[in-house]
C-alpha cells in the first residue's frame, strides 16, 4: 500500500508530465487557432476550425472565452462572432498566462470567484477543466469544476451501458446519472451519445428521462447540439432512411438510396466502434442508417427552435437552460479586465 506522501508525489509527476508534453509541442506549420494556438484538433472537443479572412478559431474557443461578446447576427463573422470582436479578445488573452502550460494567450478563465486561473481550451482539458455549453458559457478549473457523489462501489464493479467497457477509477472520466442514481457512464460515451441524438431526442439511455437527465449533463459539461432533423427515404425499396446531414445531402436533393439498393462506394458508410453500442432507436427517436458525423458546427443562436417536441425550457419548473443570444452580446464585457 502507498502513503499518503506517495500518492500525493505520483500525483504530482503526472501532472508535470502533463504539463511537459503541452509546453514541448512542436510549432505548427498549417493554419492555428488565435485563441489556443493550436492546429483544428478533434471536432468533438475543439469544435469546428473555423477560417475566414486570414483569421482561424475553434469553434468552442469562441463561444467560451471569457470576454468576448456576440454581437452580430449568425450569418455574420463567425455565427454572429465579429472579426473585430475577436482580434480584441485575442490582444486582451496576450497578457493572461495559462496555469497549465504558463505560456501567454489564455482566454478562458475559471468563473469561480476569486480564482484567478486562465487556460487555453486544449490545456484545460488535459488538465480535467470543465466548461458548460449552456447559458453564460462558463469554465471551470479542476478545483473549482461541478462535481457529483459517485458511489465509489459502482466504479470498477459495473460497466458503462453504452459501451459495455469497465468504468475508469478516474472520477472525471465517469458521469452518473441523476434519475438512475446507480448507473454510470464514460464521459466520452456520453457526449458521443449527445452529438447523435441531438437536443431534441437526448434522453436518459436506461430510464428515457427527459427532464433531470439532460439538465445534469449540461451542468456536467456535456455538449449537445441543437439540430435539425430532415429524413429522407429510400427511393428503391422505402424500407430504410437517413437524415440528410448524416449523408450530406442537400436540401433540393429528392433521390437516396440505401446501401442494399445501391451497393457502391458511395453508399458505404464507415460506422465507429462507439455506434454499435448505441440503444437501439425506441419512441421518437427517429432511425436513420448513416452514423452522423459530429465533427460539424453547432450554432449557439436559437433559429432551430422551430423544431418538434418540447423544449426544455418549456418544461416545469426551475430550469438550468437559459435561450442563448444569437445576436445583441451574449455576455456585455468589456476588454478592459
């Protein structure tokens, strides 16, 4: 058995080890985010890599750095983020160290009060910070991060029900569930789950919870877009579907066909591990045949809300979701702190 000052020094190595591997990257030759100074990474943690102008962000850079405003409509800029707008939130992020790779260019700060922890995005996920994708957008550092009462007794004996894998010993990496207080998932298998359903078919996958569910995974950190669903039929046999996003069709496209009417390589589609795991469709949930690629933009305005169902923020009582501004400023601050 470890002491206490041994675990507390493992600890500590793995963190500077960490810290290493961040501050020892190798200078980029393509195009970097202005926000983290990192390459377009993966989607589903960075989101998209935007570019425009001679200007490249990260999606989730934009919409969580501490100080910048939206000010435009979300066909102007960058969904509604203004040129200018973002140029000024970089100059201000110059004089912000980021506590993990102590390099300059830090936007994003820890909103717990009197923290004073700045970070870049990439950084803070290596180093277990959190950030909601709801209301003011807010991040939190490793200390300061919501957490939850995981019963020690369900980590290492259970097993995530999405993907079937052991549960990892890491508090982080795991997200209980707050109407099935006994089944917990992977972080990663959750957010997956998110970008496939979307806002408006996320739901618990053990009990179908609609309310507290989701709610806690926003309070969590999960992302989950709110998109439109548009399925169009097999022209052939009338028996399978896809969504048009998931096969990329546009919208004056009248024609599909299936993978077992039209066996051709354009008609195949690679499915992930993850995707095999996934509950089958049941209720609502509408089935499509092609996997959808989550490494899209998720706008944060509220032009989708036109879609079917009910919405959260319909549901009764306190809810934790607040309409985000797709124009007007969606925090007022000032580059001034």
């Amino acid at each position: 058995m470890k002491t206490i000052k041994e675990k507390k020094a493992c600890q500590r190595l793995r963190k500077s080890a960490k810290t290493r591997r961040l501050t020892q990257r190798k200078p980029s030759s393509g195009p970097v985010c202005r926000l983290c100074f990192q390459e377009p990474g993966d989607p589903d943690k960075l989101g998209e890599f935007l570019q425009k102008d001679n200007l490249s962000v990260h999606y989730f850079c934009l919409i969580l750095s501490s100080k910048l405003p939206q000010r435009g409509q979300s066909n102007r800029g960058f969904h509604g983020f203004l040129p200018e707008d973002i140029k000024k939130e970089v100059a201000r992020a110059s004089r912000k160290v980021c506590f993990v790779c102590k390099k300059k260019g830090a936007a994003i700060k820890c909103q717990k009060d009197q923290c004073l922890k700045n970070f870049h995005l990439p950084c803070g996920q290596e180093r277990g910070c959190l950030s909601q994708f709801f209301g003011e957008y807010k991040s939190f550092c490793e200390k300061h991060r919501p957490t939850q009462d995981i019963q020690q007794g369900n980590v290492g004996e259970e097993s995530c029900v999405l993907c079937c894998e052991e549960l990892s010993q890491a508090s982080v990496e795991n997200i209980q569930s707050p109407c099935c207080s006994q089944t917990v998932y992977h972080r990663t298998c959750i957010q997956k789950y998110a970008y496939t359903s979307a806002k408006h078919f996320f739901k618990c996958p053990h009990c179908n919870n609609r309310e507290e569910f989701p709610q806690e995974m926003l309070r969590m950190g999960i992302h989950i877009p709110d998109r439109r669903w548009s399925r169009i039929l097999c022209a052939t046999c009338g028996s399978h579907g896809t969504h048009r996003d998931c096969s990329f069709l546009r919208s004056n496209n009248k024609k599909w066909e299936c993978e077992e009417c039209a066996p051709s390589a354009e008609a195949t589609v690679f499915l992930p591990p993850f995707f095999h795991h996934i509950p089958a469709n049941s209720g609502d949930i509408p089935c499509c045949s092609t996997p959808f690629y989550s490494g899209r933009h998720f706008c944060r305005d509220t032009s989708l809300e036109q879609n079917p169902g009910r919405s959260w923020t319909d549901w009764p009582g306190p809810s934790l979701l607040e309409k985000p501004e797709s124009s007007g400023g969606r925090r007022g601050h000032s580059w001034r702190s």
